[in-house]
C-alpha cells in the first residue's frame, strides 16, 4: 500500500493499461511534449512514443470524431479534454455519435471510447473554466459517467473505462487532482461501472456526493462526528448508470438525506437523487431531502466570490443540522 | 377569507392559550370587535379583528397551547364560507397544521357550518387534509404502531409529525398498556403515574404565568448574587400622615395606602440614589434615568408585577389611583405587556396578611426588592424608656452585581427616615 496524489493514481494507471494492452492510446491537447495541463501523462510520450501518445490541434469536435472512429475500429482512445468545459466543442460528437453508434446501426459495433475531463470550480479559472456540466453526459442513454473521488477509486474506475466496451466519460476534478490516498501496490483491481459506494456508515443521516463533494461530505461526516452525529456518506461514483438501490438503502436507514453537488442546483444531480429517494424510500423519509449545490450565478471571478458561490463543507453542515432539527434532533 | 394567527403580544411570549373565544363561528366580525381572549405567559389580553366579515373557523379551541404564528380562526366574507382545506400547497399545509392543533375544534366548526354544500365539499381535504401533516416514516410507523396520528402533537416543522414522535408515543402506549391490565378496570388509571409515589399525588395544571413565575424567580435566585438589608421603622408618624392625607382626599375618593406611601417614598429616595435605580444584565451595568416601580399583585393563579411608570413625578394621590386600578387588572387578568413591563424597583407588601417580614426575591432585571412586612405595635425603647409604637419591617433585597451593601444601605437608611418624617414623601 502507498500514499499516492489522484494525479499520480490517474498517471499509473494510463501507464499499465498501455502496457497491458498496445490497442490503448492517448489524445488530446497538450498531453504529448507538454506532458498535459495539468501533468496527468506526464512521462508517456518519452515512454510509448508519438504514434499512442497523440498531440491533437486544438479541435476538440475533430479528435473526438477521430477518437470515435478509432474506437469503432478497434482500438480503445483515451481522449483528454482539457476541462470539461471544452466538451461544449465536442459536444455533438459525444452525444450524436460516441452515444447513439451502438444502438442505431445494431450493434454491429462497440465505441470503446474514454473522454477523461476534469471538472471543477475554485481555481479562479472564471465562468467559462470552473463549471461542472457532467449532467449534460449523464442525462444521455448510451454514455457511462464515472465520477472517482479517491485516488484508489480513481485508479479501478478508470481501468474499469478502458477496459469497458462503451463510451465513458471518466470525470476528474481540479480540486482532487493532488489529493492522497493509499492504493494498493501492484493493484488490477477493476471497479464495477454502476456501483455507488457506502463511504462510511452512519444512522442519523444520508449524506449524499460524488467526485470532489464525496471527499468534502466525508470530511463534514468525521467533524459532525465528533458531535456525536452520525452521517452515513454515499459516494456515487457511478453517475450513469445510477445506483439508486445503495442510496434507497441508507435512506431507509437513516430516514433523511442531505444531497451535496458541485453544479447548479436547478434541474441538477441532486434533483435526479432526490426524485430516486422519494420513488425508492418515500415510507422511510422522516424529512424532505434537502441539495446543497452551487449559486445560481455564472462562476465569478473574483476569489471572495467564488469561494461563496461553491458549496462548502459548512453549508452542507448547516443543512444537516437543520434537516436532524426537523426530525427532533437538536443539535448544534 | 383570510386566517387570524396567534399574534405576538408580549417579547418573551412563545406560545399563547385560547383563554375563550368571544365570538362563536358564524357569528359577523366587525374590525375592532374583540374576537378571542388569549392567555400570554405575562396576562390575558383581549384580541380584536382587523378586518369585517364572519367568524367562520376556530381552529384552536379554548384551553388550547398555541405557538405564535399558528392559525387560530379563518374569518370569512359571508357566514357560511368554507375554509378552503384543499387549495394549493401553501393553502393545505397551513390548513393541516390549523387541524393538527385543534382537531376537536375543527369537527366542531365544520358541523356548524350551514350545510349549504354537500359533504363532499369539505371531503376532498377529510381525508387527506384532516390528516396532521406528517412524514412519510411517522405515517408507517404509526400504522405499524397502531398510533392514530391525530393523537400525536409533531414536533417537526410547522407540527409535523415526525419518527421521534411515534416512537415517544409508541414508549408511552407501552408503559400505560401493563398498568392499564393489572390494575382493575373499575379504577381509571390516572395519567400522572410517575408522580404516584405514595403521597397520593395529582398534577395540577399549570398556567403559562405559573411557568413564567416559576423560571424567573429560579433565574433570579440561581444568577443573582442576593443579599438583604434590613431595618424597622417607626410608623406612628406615617400612620398619622396617612389619615391626615386621606382626610384631605376624602372629597376625591381617592384612598392613599401605607404602601402607596411606602411606594412613593422609594421612588423619591431612588431618584436621590440612582446607583440602586439600575440593572445588571450580561457583563453591563445600566443606570435608569426614569424611575418606575412594580408592585407585586397576588393573583389567583400566581404573581404578578404591574409597574407604576415614573413613579417618582406622580403626585400620591395618582400613585394610589393608579396601583388600585393596576392591581384590579392584574386580578382580571387584564394587564398589558406595557403595564407590567419597565420597572427598575419593586415593592412587596405582604403585611395585610400579617407577615413581620421577609425575604423577596429579586425580579430581574431590576436590582432590588423592598419587602414590606405588617405594620405592628411593638415595645421599643424611645428616650431611655420602654413604649409600644407602631413599626413596620423593611427588608431590602439587593443584587451585589449592581450594588453593595454600603451603596443599598445608604438608600434603605434615607428611606426610612423619609418614612418616618412622612412630609419628606412630598416634598
């Protein structure tokens, strides 16, 4: 077991399926010479040279498009995009092509594709730079949506990616980005795609996040627990397909929820939770369900203002302990 | 049609009682008119519409606790209106709280509603809305519990029943259900078993002003650091004042009291002490610039403190008008917040029941109490010999946040000789 930044989990991992399989190749802007925004393949191009190591123009519609072919034809892309905001560009690629090929023409073949992009907030990036637009993938039959929040997690969801024979739009995030954790040594353990994960178990109360927002939930669970509050914290990971029987089971358990989500709350993530919650466990809820998420408002520049407009750790307590007061638990 | 909620009548109030009703359903409301009695942790206070129209719902019967903000009543523009139960969300959920507190009161108004409609008309909202509002997980447990949810008072939101609710009512269910066997069925169990410990005991129904009483004197007594002056005074001469002055007012019909003497003194002798005309409240010392004094009023059902405003500029035959009348208030239970609110001194006065003297305790945030005990002849020694005279005990509680004993001595010192040289009163 070593303690490992979600980079160097992201890195690792490229690296051994590479090795593991010569049909796994990179592309993207800036990944090759440059080593990648934000480091993550760093080391590859020296490593597995220029023809799977790919420097793309800055065209994300195109090298989506090539990825996609590539994919139909047998290989198994790794596309990065910059950040998720550069999907926008692509957005046509991924939604009318990588997602509808299987279906439409019958299954006469697979798009084993990976889109890896970091979202994420919080870097003064501005409003075109620091959204969190992964619903707009996960609202779409035909994609799978992972959202790792750990470095281990991190490093079995994405073999589980490459390894799956549909497209996936494997989801980072800026803030997790150096992070630690441990993860095995050696490890090839291969996550199962659709699987939530109960991060900590707890009874007084569901606490719901995925990708950055499973890590703070988790932080505010340990703080809440020195009061005497126990969370139950549910890490999606999985956005589509959706794990609703793990969220419905701690709801019945714990009888309320609280949902915490990286991006607007309207028409959001926590929206889709919170319907699942009231179909699956409405005869459990002690409380409504209550969305912790981000200001309506484009992200704001300026640093006191962006730090308001994200959902912080103790926005999320502060419902918490509203939702506990309204089941007769007077705390804080 | 438009709902009449508790209002706020008092700072500390919370919660009020629907002391009674004044107009019945059905009755027409004139804006003015006094609707309802409610009982405030301080007295009871008349409660007046504010628009015209039909008394067309109590919602909150009398005898009933209820928090500010609640619906109490929904006039309604002619006198058979129905209150809507089944509107929008906003319009079911105040709807199904009203019922929630008062689901007898409810029934009772619904009946007398002139059947001007058919049954269904109201039945939309019978099943759901006459429901208290409740969550999911109360309503299951309920069911499972065999709990009928209009028993249970919700402690959730807006009164909503929630899992903490069953579950303390379903322990309760349990712990009556044995006792209720083994005892024999002839004997109805009393609800206080808890109490029955061999003295053979009952609850008795407290007021709100009970509590109130019962939280500010522990208050006082457990935060005040008290400590007490005492002192008797010669009351031949006060005793002669007060038929001098009473002879003067006979024409008025006004009576002066010793303790409105007494009252008027303290106000006078305060101004000349301000350092006891004060109030220690958090880590702050305030100074009072107008000196008002309450007198402590027994009650029927406790205590109360009505408070003579700017006592010290009231001539007396004022003060005696005025303390009478505030006490036939607080006896009626009638009193305002604003007239019993303000003091920074009080009078206790309990020698028309014979009492020499006693201890008071502090009414914060005030910080002192003068205790006044029965004027009585006593044998005193008056120029080397041995004489009766009449004395009255004087017992001075006084907060040590705010003044020391030199500081309250010097007060209680000048009191008593204004008391014993009464012009001084007036002058």
């Amino acid at each position: 077991m070593s303690v490992i930044t979600y980079r160097q989990a992201l890195r690792d991992t490229l690296r051994a399926e590479m090795h593991r399989d010569e049909n796994v190749l990179l592309l993207g802007e800036e990944i090759g010479v440059f080593e990648g925004s934000y480091k993550i393949t760093e080391g590859l191009l020296k490593e597995f040279g220029e023809r799977r190591v790919r420097d793309t123009p800055i065209a994300e519609e195109g090298f989506v498009g090539a990825a996609i072919g590539a994919a139909m034809l047998g290989l198994r892309p790794v596309v990065e995009l910059m950040t998720i905001n550069f999907s926008l560009i692509a957005i046509d690629q991924i939604i009318n092509h990588a997602a509808k090929i299987y279906g439409m023409f019958g299954g006469q073949t697979s798009v084993p594709l990976v889109i890896r992009t970091p979202g994420g907030g919080g870097q003064q990036l501005g409003a075109t730079h620091s959204q969190n637009i992964e619903l707009f993938y996960s609202f779409i039959p035909g994609l799978k949506v992972l959202a790792p929040s750990t470095p281990a997690e991190a490093a079995s969801m994405l073999r589980a990616a490459i390894r799956d024979d549909d497209p996936v739009l494997f989801l980072e995030n800026l803030g997790l980005y150096n992070t630690k954790g441990e993860v095995p040594d050696d490890d090839t353990t291969v996550a199962e795609i659709g699987r939530a994960a109960v991060t900590r178990e707890g009874t007084d109360i569901t606490l719901i996040g995925y990708s950055r927002m499973a890590m703070v939930t988790s932080q505010v669970a340990e703080k809440l627990a020195e009061d005497g509050i126990s969370v139950e914290v549910v890490d999606l990971r999985s956005l589509r397909p959706l794990d609703r029987e793990t969220i419905v089971e701690s709801v019945k358990k714990t009888g309320c929820a609280v949902i915490a989500e990286d991006d607007w709350l309207t028409y959001g993530i926590g929206a889709e939770i919170a319907a699942s919650i009231q179909e699956g466990a409405f005869d459990y809820l002690d409380a409504p369900v209550r969305r912790v998420a981000m200001a309506e408002v484009p992200m704001p520049y300026a640093k006191p203002l962006e730090t308001a407009a994200m959902p912080s750790a103790e926005s999320i307590t502060t419902v918490i302990h509203e939702t506990l007061s309204a089941v007769g638990r007077r705390v804080g | 049609m438009s709902d009449i909620y508790m209002p706020r009548l008092s700072d500390t109030m919370e919660e009020g009682v629907i002391s009674s009703w004044l107009k019945k359903v059905g009755d027409k409301v004139a804006s003015g008119d006094v609707l309802v009695e409610i009982e405030t942790d301080k007295a009871v206070m008349e409660y007046e519409a504010y628009e015209d129209g039909y008394l067309v719902k109590q919602s909150a019967g009398e005898g009933e606790t209820v928090a500010i903000g609640t619906v109490i009543g929904v006039i309604g523009d002619s006198p058979d209106a129905v209150p809507d139960d089944s509107g929008d969300s906003g319009g079911s959920d105040s709807a199904a709280e009203e019922e929630e507190t008062a689901p007898a009161a409810q029934e009772e108004s619904t009946e007398s509603v002139p059947d001007s409609s058919p049954a269904p008309s109201s039945g939309s909202g019978a099943e759901g809305g006459s429901r208290p509002p409740s969550s999911p997980l109360a309503r299951r447990l309920a069911k499972e519990h065999g709990l009928d949810l209009n028993d249970i008072k919700g402690s959730g939101p807006k009164g909503r029943v929630v899992r903490a609710d069953i579950e303390a009512a379903a322990k309760q269910q349990e712990g009556q259900t044995p006792a209720a066997k083994s005892e024999a069925p002839a004997a109805p169990a009393k609800q206080q078993e808890a109490f029955d410990d061999g003295r053979d005991s009952e609850e008795v129904a407290i007021t709100n002003i009970r509590k109130v009483i019962a939280r500010r004197l522990t208050e006082s007594k457990q935060q005040v650091p008290h400590f007490y002056l005492r002192r008797t005074i010669d009351a031949e001469a006060l005793k002669a004042f007060r038929a001098d002055v009473n002879t003067r007012l006979a024409d008025t019909g006004v009576k002066v009291s010793v303790n409105d003497l007494i009252v008027k003194a303290a106000a006078t002798v305060l101004r000349r002490h301000p350092a006891v005309n004060s109030s220690w409240i958090g880590d702050k010392l305030f100074r009072h610039n107008r000196v008002n004094i309450g007198i402590a009023v027994a009650v029927d059902n406790g205590l109360v403190v009505p408070v003579v405003h700017d006592t010290d500029r009231l001539p007396l035959s004022e003060i005696g008008q005025r303390s009478r009348e505030l006490a036939g208030k607080a006896r009626d239970g009638k009193l305002s917040p604003k007239e019993m609110s303000g003091g920074t001194f009080s009078v206790s006065n309990l020698g028309m029941l014979g009492v020499d003297s006693f201890s008071a305790v502090i009414n914060p945030p005030e910080a002192a109490i003068l205790a006044v005990g029965a004027m009585k002849q006593q044998a005193v020694v008056r120029d080397g010999e041995i004489v009766a005279r009449n004395t009255i005990s004087l017992e001075l509680s006084v907060d040590h946040r705010a003044v020391d004993g030199a500081v309250g001595a010097a007060f209680l010192k000048e009191l008593a000789e204004v008391l014993e040289e009464p012009m001084r009163i007036i002058l």
